[in-house]
C-alpha cells in the first residue's frame, strides 16, 4: 500500500532534513503506530503519504514515495485523497464548514457520492466517532475533542484505503481515546483499513497496533512487531517515550529472573503471567 524509498525531505528555509533516508513498506490491512519525541518528523512522516508534502509544504524532496503503486509527487492531492484519508495534527487546520453535518458531507459531496449514500455514510461516521448528539452543533462551538472526533468522523465517511492519523487523541480523555482506538481496530477489521497513527499514547499503540515505528531526529529507528519494540524498554525512555506499565513490570520480572517470555502487551495478558508466576508455572526460569 506504501512504499518509501530512501526518502529525505528538507522544508523550504530549513537546512536541516525533516526526515532522512526512509526506507520502509506498509501492507494493506497493517495498524502501524508512529512514536517519537517531539521534532522527530512523525507529521513529515504522514505527510509525505497523503501528499500535503510536497504539494503544500515545499522543500527538497529526494527518493520517491509510492501510495497504491503510485508516485506522491505525480499525482495531485485529489487523486491521493481517494486513496488516503487524513486527519491532521490541528483539527481547525482541516476544517472548513460552519456545521458538523456539513462538515463530514462536504468530503462525499466532493466525491459525488449519491444523496442516499450520504446520509448512511454519515450516520454511520458519526456513531463510529461517538457524535451522534453533535450533527445539527455549530463546529464553532464544540470543545477540541469534539472537533478531533468531527474531523475522523469525516475521514471515516469517505471510507479511504489508508488512514493516516496525526495524534488524534490529543484532546481527549483516556475513555474517548480508547474509543477512538477501538473504532479504528473496527475499520481495520471489517474494512481491512490500512491504518498509520502518530500517537503518544504508548499503551493504547501496544494494545491495538500490529506494528510500532520509533522516530527520532527524522529517522525511523525502530520498526516492527508491538511486543518486539516494546523490549527495547531503556531506549524508549531515553527518548523520553513512557512505556506501559505493563512493560515496565515485566521488565522487572525478567530482571530477578522470574519470567523469560514475551512481552506481554496488554493488562489481562500481563495478569497471566503473574498468574503463571504465582502457580510456579515457570520455576524452570
Ligand atoms: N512547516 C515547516 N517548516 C519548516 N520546518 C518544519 C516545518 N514543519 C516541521 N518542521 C521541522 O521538521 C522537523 C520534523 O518536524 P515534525 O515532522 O513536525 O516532527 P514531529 O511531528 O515528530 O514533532 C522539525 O525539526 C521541525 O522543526
Ligand atoms: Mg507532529
């Protein structure tokens, strides 16, 4: 589905490369979580995919990068944005109508999607994002949690290949972003989504993503499994990204040699262990 190529970017009036010599692919139906400190180039990152860059944002572009087979710099971001949805770091950014409702039609009306289409499409976006009671609100109105589950609701309605998602739980609570989590395991599953998400919420990214990709200074430099990133527990703190309980505790059973296993990437996973421990399941250890 994407495919990077030695990829670098500089923005225009910076000397220094945004991102640097990006190699990595993504297949359809992956739910790839982005972590790094702030600066590392996770937005150039997701940008670089749904071609904000280089359409919008200008600079030095080297390498080539591939969405469905094709080239970012060669098509437009209207021909890319029937294959990528986007929901974007700032919710106002995006945007651009007065009323929700209008807001999530906006997109389809622009893809000519039929009136009857529309509103299924839209009842369906808005149950996904929890804003059912929010479709007649002003979008002036709404609290910037509201609007960040407006703007995937309108992401969601145009029903898109790949959605990539720039930390958009930033302004939500731990119960809204769990909720916004377990809708985007729902496109991934039925609609076998392919979903890249930059999020600093460690836990939620190990409990719902296939795939972790660690940035920093413009370089993704870890990539792979939830379970085989999350071993690399010291590096992620040094980079200031806190790791999830879980992790944490099971770093500390390994250390007094009570448990070799896998990580453990979620709390009931993590409760069997202890369990397995407490019955001297693994006294072999
Ligand atoms: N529009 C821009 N113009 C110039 N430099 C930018 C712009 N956006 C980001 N940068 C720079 O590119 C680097 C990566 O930024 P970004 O991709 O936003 O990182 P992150 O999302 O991980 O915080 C940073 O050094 C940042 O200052
Ligand atoms: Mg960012």
């Amino acid at each position: 589905m994407i495919l990077f190529n030695n990829v670098s970017f500089s923005y225009e009036n910076s000397e220094e490369l945004a991102v640097s010599s990006i190699h990595a692919h993504i297949d359809r139906g992956e739910f790839v979580g982005i972590i790094g400190p702030s600066g590392a180039g996770k937005s150039t990152l997701v940008n670089l995919i749904n071609g904000v860059i280089p359409h919008h944002h200008k600079g030095d572009f080297y390498g080539e990068v591939l969405v469905c087979g094709r080239d970012t710099v060669e098509s437009s971001c209207g021909e890319i944005s029937h294959h990528v949805g986007s929901v974007f770091q700032d919710p106002e950014s995006q945007m651009v109508s007065t009323v929700v409702e209008d807001e999530i039609a906006f997109g389809l009306e622009n893809f000519n999607i039929p009136a009857d289409e529309i509103e299924t499409r839209m009842a369906e976006a808005l149950k996904m994002a929890g804003i059912e009671h929010l479709r007649h609100e002003s979008t002036a109105a709404l609290s910037g949690g509201q609007k960040q589950r407006v703007t995937i609701a309108a992401a969601i309605a145009l029903r898109p290949k790949i959605l990539v998602l720039d930390e958009p739980t930033s302004e939500l609570d731990p119960q809204g972003s769990r909720q916004v989590f377990k809708t985007l395991k729902r496109l991934n599953q039925e609609y076998d989504m392919t979903i890249l998400i930059v999020e600093q919420k460690v836990m939620l990214l190990s409990e719902f993503c296939s795939r972790l990709m660690v940035m920093e200074k413009g370089r993704i430099i870890m990539d792979g499994p939830v379970r085989q990133v999350l071993e690399h527990h010291d590096k992620l703190l040094e980079l200031g990204i806190n790791c999830p309980r879980v992790v944490t505790l099971t770093k500390l059973l390994k250390n007094a040699s009570l448990y070799s296993g896998e990580f453990p990437v979620d709390v009931d996973e993590a409760e069997s262990v202890i369990r397995k421990i407490m019955e001297g399941a693994y006294d072999q250890y």
